[in-house]
C-alpha cells in the first residue's frame, strides 16, 4: 500500500497550491479519503474528506470556501485545492483512507508520509 502526497512547499499568504495523493495497493474507489494536517504543537485536525463516488465531501470550518477537494477513481488519485492560504494553514498535509466521511474519529486504514505546506505572512 502507497499513498504518496506531493505539491507543498512555501507559498505566500493569499496565494494558492494543490496537493495531490497518488495511491496504490488498495481499492481507492471503495474508501472514503481525507486530507487531514499536523501543525507543531498542534492536535492532529480533519481538513476534508471526499466520500466514495465523490458523492459528499466534507470541510472543517476552518477551511470552508478556501479548499476544495476532490478525486479521480480512473487515477487512485485525491487532490486538495487550496486557495486563499493563511499563516494557520501552516502544516503538514497527509492524505488517508478512511472508513467514513467525515472521519468523526474512526481513525484511518492507511495514509501517506505527508507534504510539508507553508505559508508566510
């Protein structure tokens, strides 16, 4: 099993970047996937989660109408639009696979070795 983040870096406060998961060795279409981020000193918090088909998806408050994900069941593929980034948006990025959306805790099946985005003020 591989989940593979890519697309952080530094990026400017207003600015935008998308991140991409390309995954591997399990059945994408049947999870529902999430993007969830670690900031230092942080707790761990759900960023948005794309249910099977992309049917429903989910955002943290903290990020609606900034982010957009979204995925491709030909490719195994997650993305996540991010738009209008803050200075708070600082963190590490992972995608996972998950048994419901939103997350609500369940936990995750897999998830990747994340992407490091960071924005300057």
């Amino acid at each position: 099993v591989q989940l593979l983040e890519s697309g952080g870096g530094l990026v400017q406060a207003g600015g935008s970047t998308r991140l991409s998961c390309v995954t591997s060795g399990f059945s994408f279409d049947q999870y529902d996937m999430d993007w969830y981020r670690q900031a230092p000193g942080k707790e761990r918090e759900g960023v948005s989660c794309s249910s099977t088909s992309d049917v429903s998806t989910y955002y943290a408050d903290s990020v609606k109408g900034r982010f957009t994900i979204s995925r491709d069941n030909a490719k195994n593929t997650v993305y996540l639009q991010m738009n209008t980034l803050k200075p708070e948006d600082t963190a590490v990025y992972y995608c996972a696979a998950a048994w419901g959306c939103p997350n609500n805790g369940v936990g995750y099946d897999y998830w990747g070795q994340g992407t490091q985005v960071t924005v300057s003020s």
